[in-house]
C-alpha cells in the first residue's frame, strides 16, 4: 500500500485521482486544491459567457463530494506552499491559513497552468480580467450584463481569444480584437485556413486590430482605453487571453524543467526525482510530430497525462504513447480542427515540409441541403514524405477526420500511404473522390 499525495485537483488531477481511486483501492489518496472547486471545463467558458448553453452547472463533472465518496481526503482552498523532497513532505495551508503536512510514498503534481500577464501599465485597473477559472467566467458574464459596458477588448487571437470574442459579440457588445501576429490561429494553422477565420469574424461584427501590440491600459480606477502601437482606444472592458505559462513557482528549484519552465517528465510521467511525477499544463509531453520533447496545454493532453501518473503511482507501468496535439475550433458555425505541425511549426522543428491541399464540397453537387465547402491541407516532410500535420475547415462538421492524421503523425504514415485508403462512400456522406483521397492523390 501507498499513501499518495495530489497536488491539483483540475483535469489532469481529476483524472489522476479517479484512475487511483477506481483501480488501487489499498493506496491512500490526498488531494490539495487552492480553489473552491473541481473540474471546471473552461473550454465551455466562452459558451456560458456568450449564452450558447443555459449555464455553468454542465461545466463540472466532478467535485469533493465525489472524490470523497471514493476514500479521498480532499482539502480544498488549500495551498501546497512547500515540498520537503527528502523527507518526502508536502506542506500545505489552508483558507483560514492553518498549516497542514502530509508525507507520502509518491507524489503527484496537477498545478496546472497560469495566464501569461503582459509586462504593460494598467492590468491592476478595474474591469481588465484574465480567462481560466470558472470564478472568471462568472465575473466576466456579470459585467457583460451592464449596460455600461459597450465597448470590449480582447487581447490575444489565440483559441480562447477568439472565442471569447464571438462570445461577446453575440452579447451585443462592440468588440475590438488585438493580436500581434498578421492573423487569428497562427499557432495552429497555415494562412490559407486563418484568412477564412479572419472573414468569419469580420462578417459577424468583430472589429480586427491584428498586427498591433497592446503598450498601456489606460484609466483612473477603471478601464477607459487600450493603447497599441498604432493607436488609441476607448474600452469598458478588457479581456486577456494571451496565453498561458505552466504553474511550477512550487517546485521549479528541485525538479528539472523545460525552457519554458514545465517540469521535464518522461513517458511514465516520472520527474527528475524518484516516487514524484507531474502531469498536465505544469508538465512536457511526448510530441509524435516533432519526435521530442513538448509542452502542448491541452485538456485532453492533461487527461490522459493523469492516467497515465495514476496508474504508475497505483504500481501498473504504463507508459504514454505520445501526442499530436490534435485541436478544434468552432465560430459562428464555421468549423477548423487541425493536428500535428503546420508549415511554420514543422520548419521550425528542423523539417523540410511541404503540403498538398484540395477543396471541394463535403457531398456530391446534387445533395444540395447541409452541403458546404471543405478545405483540407496536409503537411509532410519532403525527405521522408512522413506526415506531418493536417488542417481542414468546413461549415460541415468534418472534425472526425482529424483522427485519421493523428493516428498517422503517430504510426510515421507517409503521404503515398493515404493515397489508396480504402475511404466508404455514399452521397449522404462524403463523395467517391473525396477530399482525403483528392489531396493525397495530389501531393507532389
């Protein structure tokens, strides 16, 4: 028997937890949590805030009780403010600020992740918040309420960005998008793909101000106006969404870590120390794509990382098999997912990529109800003809197909592998020469 210690209670801990509690009943189990709550889906943030589902109860798939019920002693609003390695300690203080220690055999670390704060004047002014926590979303949904608030920034044409931007928009509010980069998305996909996103945004109201730095928050105890390098303008309300940074402050001097600060895991989710694993956004993952070391902050990564360090600390070797960090989006009813690297990514990486496209309607000329435009490009390597990536966009939900290309980043498929696929066909559908096939009859 084990006694195990959780520190973070989010996805990746969550899923730690319940892999602990359901498969390795003769371990004990210790959770820490500073927050209020578990299980928070902040993916569903955007469509709470912009009125697409009745409300945030849908959000949670867990909470105390439940981790209770299981034999877990869960200590919430409880910060982990100190790890004794070498007694193999974890000191802990909660809410009313009592100190609380607990040993352990093994220790896991779910600290997640932060929201990168930008080093400019004004983030300390009334009405500019951050985007994680389900606390965020419930402050952000009571100011979009006010009929003051007219005008809404929101820094940053990443995921959530861009999200919280349609959310807003379907609020009535005027939104101002900033974003250094020329594009939305420009971390997941190619231009072909974020020239359509940018349009799907600007034909729904969104105001785009990419190709702009945000310098100064201006205001006297409230937001007033942002401040660009190109310009300034009158707000009510700022939203960042610049990213996020791994949360390691508790450990970072004792465990190695990534350039980026993560702790550095292996396949078992083992740290550079014995008996202490991390998952999630605090830790790397195996990218498949890259062939290396990662750090890819998404849910599904943070899920499958918990597993993975449960069943280990359980006593079950299990090892990861790796991730493409397989992505989607959907705004305004216009769909993209992608996975593995784009041309940017994959030239960085040290590979020499070239891509094949095709675009057609998802069903044949003659189904004329639900029939929309789909766009595909897959990415390769030239000298290996190894796949990639892939991205596809559509009115049409196409987002299973991703799972084909993410399958194959991970088996080293090649183009020419995809090329005679066998791929079903009936016209309620797809087409006999579909978009799959088409592309990679096409590649070069």
């Amino acid at each position: 028997m084990s006694k195990i210690v959780l520190i973070g209670a989010n996805h990746a801990g969550t899923a730690a937890a319940n892999t602990i509690l359901d498969n390795y009943p003769g371990n004990s189990l210790t959770i820490f949590d500073s927050n209020s709550n578990i299980s928070y889906l902040g993916c569903g943030t955007a469509l709470w805030v912009g009125r697409q589902i009745d409300g945030p109860e849908g959000l949670f798939y867990s909470s105390k009780e439940k981790l209770a019920a299981k034999k877990a002693a869960v200590y919430m609003e409880t910060k982990a403010t100190k790890i004794d390695f070498a007694a193999k300690k974890v000191f802990a203080s909660d809410k009313n600020g009592k100190e609380i220690v607990e040993s352990y055999d093994k220790l896991i670390l779910a600290t997640g992740s932060l929201p990168i704060q930008p080093k400019i004047k004004g983030l300390d002014l009334a009405n500019v918040n951050y985007v994680k926590l389900f606390q965020d979303g419930e402050r952000i949904n009571k100011l979009l309420d006010q009929g003051d608030i007219k005008n809404v920034a929101v820094v940053g044409a990443g995921y959530i960005g861009v999200e919280l931007a349609e959310a807003v928009r379907r609020r009535g509010k005027n939104v101002l998008l900033f974003e250094a980069a020329a594009t939305s998305l420009s971390t997941y996909y190619d231009d072909w793909f974020t020239q359509d996103m940018d349009k799907v945004l600007k034909d729904n109201g969104v105001n785009l101000r990419f190709g702009e730095l945000v310098q100064e928050i201006k205001g006297d105890t409230a937001v007033k106006a942002i401040v660009t390098d190109k310009g300034e303008y009158p707000v009510d309300l700022v939203l960042m969404a610049i990213g996020f940074r791994p949360n390691t402050a508790l450990a970072a001097g004792d465990l190695e870590t990534f350039p980026n600060g993560a702790y550095k895991v292996n396949l078992k989710q083992e740290t550079s120390k014995p008996d202490v694993y991390a998952i999630g956004d605090c830790a790397t993952v195996y990218s498949n794509a890259v062939e290396n070391t990662a750090y890819i902050a998404l849910a599904t990564n943070a899920v499958r990382s918990g597993v993975v360090a449960g069943h280990n600390a359980g006593g079950t070797a299990l090892e990861s098999i790796g991730v493409q960090g397989s992505n989607g989006i959907c705004i305004f009813g216009y769909k993209m997912v992608s996975t593995g690297l784009n041309l940017k990514a994959a030239e960085k990486a040290g590979y020499t990529p070239v891509y094949t496209q095709f675009e057609d309607t998802q069903k044949p000329a003659f189904i004329k109800e639900d029939n929309h435009q789909v766009k595909i490009r897959i990415v390769y390597d030239r000298k290996t003809r190894r796949v990639l990536g892939a991205q596809m966009a559509s009115y049409n939900d196409i987002s299973m197909g991703i799972h084909l290309f993410s399958l194959a980043i991970e088996e080293k498929v090649t183009i020419d592998k995809l090329k005679l696929l066998d791929i079903f066909f009936l016209p309620h559908f797809n087409q006999p020469y579909n978009y799959i096939t088409m592309a990679a009859l096409t590649a070069p």
